[in-house]
C-alpha cells in the first residue's frame, strides 16, 4: 500500500530510477510516462548480452574487433528488441495463470526498466576494449595474463558485469511484480513458466526431427 501511495507522488526519473526505483516504475506504470524508454533499455541490454556472449564464446579467435562490435550493436541490440517483445508476452500470460493482474504493456514497461543498470555497463566494457582490445573475446590472452594490473582490472570488470546481471535479476521480480500485482516469488515461477513455453516446442521439435531423421 506504501508503494502504491508514493507512485502518485510526482518524481524526477533520471535521478529517482537510481534512488528510488521501486517507485519510479510505479509511478511510470501508474501514469504511463517515459514508457518509450523500454527500447533503449532493452537495446542496451541486449547488445550488452550479445558482447558478453561473444566473450564467452571467444569469438575473437575468428572475428575481428569490428565486426564483433558490428553485429552485437546491429544483430544483437535489433534482435533483443524483436526476441523481448515475444518473452514479455509469454511472461505476462504465464504471470496471469498464478494470479497475476498486469497487463501487456505494464509488464513490458516492468520488466523492461529492469535492464536499467545496463547503462552502467556502457562505460564498463568501453575501458575494456580500450584497454585490452580483441582480447576480452578471444581465448589467447597474453597482455592479461602477463600482467599482473591488467589481470586485476580484468577482474574487477568481470565482477562488476556479473553485479550488474544479479541487480537486475532482482529488480525484474520486484518490478514485474509490482505490474502484476503479485509477490517476486510467483514473478520468478512465472519466468519459469515462461521458459518452458518458450523454449519447450524448439526441443520436442529437434527430437521430432531426430527421431524421423
């Protein structure tokens, strides 16, 4: 009820999104402001994610610099807005069958302004690639791993992203289940829900396909 009293309180939301977020979403959900900003919260993210990826995969070994950049800005932040928009469906259904009461919208806007601490990120993995270049996603790294400042820098970059992704992990039940009206624990079973549907016909479809091959 507290939450809700203070979402008619009116707020400063570039400054209140970082000092008072359950708030902020809130009030935009309450009186449908800033929505527009799901896009470039979720563009940020997803080109983020798909840098991450590429790290992961050491897709510096077969990729320059540039086109890996390319194709995480491009493929991956156009991509993410496309995939998202088709979770935050499923999500809101499975949300609704455990009791939920969001709607489309107020769910993409809660899940959406989740991604928020993304922004953090930005500068984060630009001191990277100035710093290491092709080596934060390649498999041989000589200037980390032969210098001790660069290995702990390295590491603290690391660390951070991985802090950034539990946040935002934490903010996206609490937002979601401030559209849905519902505790974060049902918010965490929803995604659950919400994997399954989404991934479960791609898996009974390779083994359909195994299985005639």
């Amino acid at each position: 009820m507290e939450l809700e009293d203070s979402a008619t309180e009116e707020i400063s939301f570039w400054d209140d999104i970082w000092f008072s977020p359950l708030k902020t979403v809130a009030y935009v959900i309450k009186y449908d402001i800033n929505t527009k900003l799901f896009y470039l919260f979720i563009y940020v993210s997803s080109v983020i994610f798909a840098l991450n990826n590429a790290s992961s995969e050491s897709l510096g070994d077969s990729f320059e610099l540039s086109t890996i950049l390319l194709l995480s800005i491009f493929i991956g932040g156009l991509g993410g807005l496309i995939t998202h928009q088709y979770y935050v469906f499923i999500l809101n259904l499975s949300c609704n069958w455990i009791g939920g009461e969001g709607t489309f919208k107020s769910t993409r806007i809660a899940y959406s302004f989740s991604f928020y601490p993304s922004l953090i990120a930005i500068p984060i993995i630009i001191f990277e690639i100035i710093l290491f270049g092709n080596e934060i996603f390649s498999s041989h790294t000589p200037s980390i791993d032969n210098n001790s400042i660069s290995k702990a820098l390295f590491s603290i970059f690391i660390g951070s992203q991985f802090i950034i992704g539990v946040l935002q992990l934490i903010l996206n039940l609490k937002f979601v289940s401030i559209a849905q009206k519902i505790p974060p624990y049902k918010i965490l079973f929803g995604h659950v829900i919400a994997l399954v549907l989404t991934f479960a016909p791609f898996v009974l479809l390779g083994v359909l396909v195994r299985f005639l091959g």
